[in-house]
C-alpha cells in the first residue's frame, strides 16, 4: 500500500509540473560565430574532405555560413598534404585523389583562418573484422523483428542508433538497392563499448536507420574504426539529439571536440573495410 501510495505522489508530482512559455526570437539570438570544422583522413586511396563553417541559430532555415579563403593542411609528421577549397561548393577543402592514410599514424589538421590558427590530433585505430554475415541480421543488431513492406517478399530491416556492449567502438554504413523506390538506401549505425547513457545496454528507438531487402539484394557494407576520443565524441553528440527526452537526461553541453583555439567538430582517422554479400532467405526469417 506504501509503495502504490508513493507512486500516486510521483505521478501527482509530475503532472503538476509548471509549462513555460519560450520566446523564440531569444533562442534565435546571433552566435558567437564559432567556426566549425569538420573532416577526417581514412586508409582509403580518395579525395579527403574538410568542412569549414560557422556556428548557426537554434532553429534555423539557412544553411550555416561557410568558410572560404582558409589554408588547410594535413600532416602525419613527416608528410604534409594541402588541400584545396572547391570551386563550386565553398567551405569543402578536399586532398587529391592519391592520398590513403596508414593504420598507427597520428594525423594532425592544420587550419588557418584570418591569421588564427586550429590543429586536431587524431590517432587511426586498427578496426576490428565484420561480424559473421548471419548475426548482420540478427538482434539486437536490429532493433525489432521483420515486417512485410510495400509489398510480398519485401522486408524492413530496421537497426539501432548505437549498438553498444561491443569490444571496440566503430561506424558502419551499409548499402542495398531498394526496388520498391528504385535507388539504393543507405543506413548508418555506431557501435560502442560499454553501455548506454542510463547504464543499460538499449536499442534505441525512433528515426532509426532501415533498410529494405528482399531475398537475392546485395548490401555493401563499410566499417570504421574510431579513437577513444572520437568515440566519445560522438556519443556525446548522440546524447545531446538521438538520445534526449528522458526524464534524466543530463544538462546540455558542447561535444568534446579535439580543436584547438575554442574551435568547434572533430577530425578523425580512422581504418575502413568493406566488403558485398547477398541476403539469403534465412536471413529474412524472424
């Protein structure tokens, strides 16, 4: 009786929790102007890319200012690679096409911007070899059982935001062609060691990323490693959008970025594997 009575005390509790009015055009204030900077070096032979921006409003219908006119380098410390901003697409700095990082250098970002320096350090971690392609599809690497879609012999393969308990933290991004739309899906998910931000190993839900296969679709699928640090900043990004609502959320906060001089994003390394399969029809079965 004692514990019904203070579950009606919490619930009162809760419900007669004050609603205040927010004034948009407050939120919407000018920023501090911060530049953003966001780009990465893998072990991939291909055109590295950095995104120089500037911090925007909350609740925006513009994109955020971009950068031009800066010098951006990358330099594993005996090499150095220039990058060149794009002719069409300002802000993007992009290495050319004959560059592949090497598992074990540390890359360090070197950005030069109205005569105010930024550097990022980032270490490129080994990534660990693909799961066996059956557990691909098994839980809790998807986040509930198989539906029919659109039509017979279709399914939604929905995954988690983050998939956490694993040994090392890594992105993965997959690929299949979808017919019922008639171009390729893409989805991307996180995995991460330990456990959530409450402490429980959960499956977030929501907008997740899905797919739609059938038996005979080819996936392309894509891993990369992650350093601690870009480990933890993207789980503190996650918290701050994917994972907030709850009723013990933590205080809101910048990522931890690894920029220098108050700069804002991250620049990572990282090893990336790949490799194509096609689905069977067990794999469809719940």
């Amino acid at each position: 009786m004692k514990k019904h009575s203070y579950y009606l005390y919490i619930l009162f509790i809760l419900s007669g929790a004050c609603v205040e009015e927010v004034d948009l055009s407050e939120i919407n204030e000018p920023t501090s102007g911060r530049l953003v900077i966001q780009g990465s070096i893998t072990n991939e032979m291909k055109r590295h890319a950095v995104v120089l921006s500037r911090t925007n409003v909350a609740i925006t219908y513009v994109d955020a200012e971009k950068v031009s006119g800066a010098i951006v380098e990358i330099t594993d410390g005996a090499i150095v690679y220039e990058l060149i901003e794009n002719d069409t697409l300002p802000g993007l700095y992009l290495t050319t096409t004959e560059i592949a990082g090497e598992v074990g250098k540390q890359y360090t970002l070197r950005v030069e911007v109205n005569d105010t320096m930024y550097t990022a350090t980032d270490l490129m971690e080994p990534v660990r070899p693909f799961e066996p392609k059956a557990e691909l599809f098994e839980l809790p690497n998807r986040v509930e059982e198989f539906d029919d879609v659109v039509e017979e012999g279709f399914y939604e393969h929905r995954f988690p935001h983050v998939r956490y308990g694993t040994s090392a933290p890594s992105k993965q991004t997959l690929f299949a062609y979808d017919s019922t739309i008639g171009a390729l899906r893409q989805a991307i998910f996180y995995e991460f060691p330990r456990t959530g931000p409450q402490g429980f190993l959960l499956g977030f839900q929501g907008d997740n990323p899905t797919l739609i296969i059938k038996e005979g679709s080819t996936i392309f699928q894509f891993k990369s490693s992650m350093s601690t640090a870009h480990y933890l900043y993207m789980r503190a990004v996650y918290a701050e959008t994917k994972f907030r609502g709850g009723l013990f959320d933590v205080i809101p906060g910048n990522a931890p970025s690894n920029m220098s001089n108050n700069g804002l994003g991250f620049f990572s390394a990282s090893e990336v594997i790949s490799r194509t399969f096609t689905v069977k029809k067990e794999n469809l079965e719940p």
